[in-house]
C-alpha cells in the first residue's frame, strides 16, 4: 500500500503522505518514462475529478465513504464544503493523527482498528467514529505500555496540535475543545471543486 500511495503522490505532484521519504520531493512529476514531459492542461471536469481522489487518498477513503460525506454535508444548513471538511477533520483515525499519537493517518486508522484507544474512557474501535465537542481521546489503559507510545508525553508536550484539540502530555489525552475552523483544514485540496464535482 506504501508504493501505491507514493505513485499517487508523483502522479498528483504532490506530498499526499506523511512519509519523510516521499519520493515527490525528489521527482514532482507522474511515475513511467515519460512521466516528466506528460503533464497536461486539465478539464473543468479533469480539475474537479483531480481535488476529489486527492482529498480521498489523503484521508484513506473509498468512493462510496466520500460520497457518503457528501451527502451528510449536503443535508445540513451552511457551507457545504467546510461542513465536508469537518467532518473529515472529525474522524476519530484523522483525530488521533493531528494529536500526535500517530504518525501518520495510515498508522492512526490501524491503531484505532486494534483498540488502541478510547472515547471518554471507552474502547472505541471504529476509525470513521465521528467526535464531538468536549469528547477526550485516551489510550486504553492496556495499550499505553505499548511500543508505540514510547516518550509520547514528551512528543505531545512538543507538538502543535490544532485549536478544535486540547492535548494533555501528562495524561496523554487530547480534547475536542471546539469545532475545526477554516485555519486547521487540510490545505491540499478544494472542498469548493469537490461539491461541483458531486452537485453535477
């Protein structure tokens, strides 16, 4: 799944990964023999399909659980896509990687995956497990030995979190003090080209 992503990263241009050895940095142009002389002006259609799949790679999620997000923004009252951005900001896989405790989204959604954490003190197991405000993510007491969270106070105390999580180093707990505003979004895509992609 690494290289897979890493080829998505060289086709996009960009670093859509959290990995230190992103092969983008060295070559920002699509993978293959050509792929330095194949970029190409894009569609309307072509740029609106491109913010999608990228938004998508980054947060790990098939079509159908994008679309799903959609539709859950669509029904509510405001800005569609910032409410899409919250509620992809608000995965508790996402969540657990802008605290700290994981390196990467990719590590973060297989912590949650094998119980690693907790939801005001209960085992919460599902990666797409939407917090809400005043919510603390925890380790389950029996994982906080494990190699993983290693100095993890240390690396908390360290870490810029953003303003919607509240980190504890000492109980090494991060609260959801507020709702993601528009300056702890993921900047590498469009939300905007994205709702003109789906309202089609």
């Amino acid at each position: 799944m690494r290289g897979t992503t890493h080829k998505a990263c060289r086709r996009y241009g960009m670093k859509l990964c959290q990995s230190d050895k992103c092969p983008v940095v060295k070559r920002n142009y699509p993978p293959g023999a050509h792929g330095s002389k194949r970029r190409q002006k894009l569609s309307e259609f072509g740029q609106q399909l491109r913010e999608k799949q990228i938004a998508k790679i980054i947060f790990g999620l098939q079509e159908r659980q994008f679309r799903n997000y959609y539709e859950k923004a669509i029904r509510q009252k405001g800005d569609t896509g910032q409410i899409l951005q919250q509620l992809l900001e608000m995965r508790l896989d996402n969540a657990v990687f802008r605290a700290g405790f994981a390196k990467t989204r990719r590590m973060a959604r297989q912590m949650v995956t094998h119980g690693m954490f907790t939801i005001n003190g209960s085992p919460v197991n599902i990666p797409s497990y939407q917090v809400r405000l005043k919510e603390e993510i925890g380790i389950k007491p029996n994982k906080v030995s494990s190699k993983l969270f290693a100095e993890l106070d240390k690396r908390m105390a360290k870490h810029q979190a953003p303003s919607w999580l509240t980190l504890n180093p000492t109980n090494m707990t991060a609260k959801v003090s507020a709702m993601p505003a528009a300056q702890d979004f993921e900047r590498s895509f469009s939300t905007r080209l994205i709702v003109e992609f789906y309202s089609k």
